[in-house]
C-alpha cells in the first residue's frame, strides 16, 4: 500500500529525489534483511550442532542406562535366587531348631545331675583346699623370714665393705695430710690443728654414742681399732673431714644395730621354728623333696 500510495509532487525534481530515497532506503533493508538472514543461517547451524551433540549424548546415556537396567535386572533375579534358597534354608533351621529343643530338655536333665555332683565335689574340694591353705601360709611365713634373714645379712656384708673401704680411704687422707702440713706455713698448721682439735671432741663423742650399738664380732672382716676417726679429714677444707667422720660413724650404727637385729632374729627364730620343725619332719616323710628340704 505504501508503494502505491505515493505523494503528489510539485516538480519533477521532488519526485526524482522522494523515489531516491525511497530506492536508498530499500537497498538498506534489503541489507539489513540479508544480513539478519545470514545471522539466522549460522545460528540454525549451530544449533543444529549443538542439537546433533545432544542427540548423540543421549544416545550414549540411553545406551548406558540400558545396560545398567539389565544389570540391575540379573541382579533381581539373583536376589530372588538367593531369597528362595534363604527361604528353603530357613525352614531347613526351624525344623533343627525344634530338634535342638528336646536335645536342650533332655541336656537339662543331665547338667542339672551333673550341679549336683558338683556340689559335692566343690564341698570336698574346699576342705582340701583349707588344708592346703593352712600348710602354705605356715610355710610362706617361714620362708618370708629367712628371706628377711638373708637380705639382713647380704645388708651387713655391705656395710661391711663399704666400712673398709672407707678405712682404706681415711689412711690415705691421713698420709697426705702428713704431706700436706710438711709443706704448708705455721699459719696453716695452727688452723688445721685448730680444726683437729675440734674433730677430737666430736669423735671421742661418736665413739661413745657407737661402742654401745656395735658389737662386732670378732671374725669381722672390718678391724675398728685400725680406724682413727680424728685422721678422717679432708685436703682442703674442714667440712670434707667432718663429712667424712658423719659417714664412717653412720654405717658403725647401721651395722651395730644390724647384728644385734640379726641376733634377736636368729635367737626367735630357733625357738619358735624347732617344735614345729621336729613336727614337720615326722609329717613330711611322704612329702615332695623342697618341703623337706625347707623343714630340714
């Protein structure tokens, strides 16, 4: 209609310029046209691949879901397959169940004569057993005490060694000293002298809280009369001598009292242990060998 429709003109040269431009102005729609044709061309075409990508991975999706679908179904089956036989084995259980029932019954019966029998001999075990119990407590009590014995003893040897040890060391102290106040100024000879003045009172006073406390026997390996108690000092300075006084008549009381301990021991022990060891000597003579050892 636009096309037919067209205005009235004044000249020839209005018209000529109106159809130029109206000939202008087709030209750019037909671009625009075309253009707008070859944008929807290349779009189809991308879509049309795109479509055919899509397509084809459906295809694969389809492909795969067929074929977990007939895994899926042999797995049904299976599961119906085992669920028959669970089913066949089930039954098979009940009917040994009840079989297992009258065995139960009758295994009741049975245990229930056994408790009984049981009973009677847990009655005669307990006798036994006090008995038993009797004899072992008589004979760990002795054997704690002879183990009480001989660590006491193995404590006394000690003390014993560590006593001449300290003696050999005191000599030695007391001939370097000599050596020592040879060399040294009248000065330090008084000061030491001073000092061993000071250690004569404190060992004549040790000497006399020792005597009472150990009595030594006269086969012991340690010879106290060889041991000065003023000659334990040190080279350099007085508090090492006193140290070394502290030690010596320390381990005397330890084994002063040791021995008297031991002898106390030794002297209860022989009059508790002969009655009982005359009995077990006329009790044991069917015994097993480590008891009569023990009692011997």
């Amino acid at each position: 209609m636009a096309l037919l429709e067209h205005p009235k003109f004044n000249s020839l040269e209005d018209e000529m310029v109106y159809w130029k431009d109206l000939a202008q102005q087709a030209v750019q729609d037909k671009d625009s046209v075309q253009r707008e044709y070859e944008d929807y061309v290349n779009d189809s075409q991308q879509l049309e691949k795109e479509f055919e990508i899509t397509i084809e991975q459906q295809e694969r999706t389809i492909k795969e879901l067929k074929s977990m679908n007939n895994i899926l179904q042999t797995k049904v089956d299976n599961s119906q397959l085992k669920m028959e036989q669970t089913n066949r084995e089930n039954s098979s259980l009940r009917s040994d169940i009840d079989i297992f029932k009258e065995e139960k019954e009758v295994l009741s019966k049975y245990i229930r004569e056994l408790e009984q029998k049981n009973d009677d001999l847990e009655r005669a075990q307990r006798v036994v057993a006090e008995t038993v119990g009797a004899i072992e407590m008589s004979l760990n009590s002795a054997l704690e005490r002879n183990a009480i014995l001989e660590s006491e003893v193995d404590e006394k040897e000690c003390l014993k060694e560590k006593l001449q040890r300290l003696a050999d060391e005191t000599r030695d102290l007391k001939q370097e000293l000599h050596v020592r106040e040879k060399e040294k100024c009248p000065d330090n000879d008084r000061l030491i002298n001073g000092h061993a003045v000071s250690l004569n009172l404190d060992s004549n006073r040790l000497k006399a809280q020792v005597e009472p406390h150990s009595p030594l026997k006269p086969d012991s390996n340690v010879n106290l009369k060889n041991i000065d108690i003023n000659t334990i000092t040190a080279p350099l300075s007085p508090a090492s001598r006193l140290l070394a006084v502290n030690i010596v008549g320390e381990i005397i009381r330890k084994v002063g009292s040791l021995e008297t301990k031991l002898g106390r021991c030794r002297n209860c022990g022989y009059n508790n242990y002969k009655p009982d060891n005359m009995r077990t000597r006329h009790s044991t003579r069917g015994s097993s060998p480590s008891i009569q050892g023990f009692t011997k």
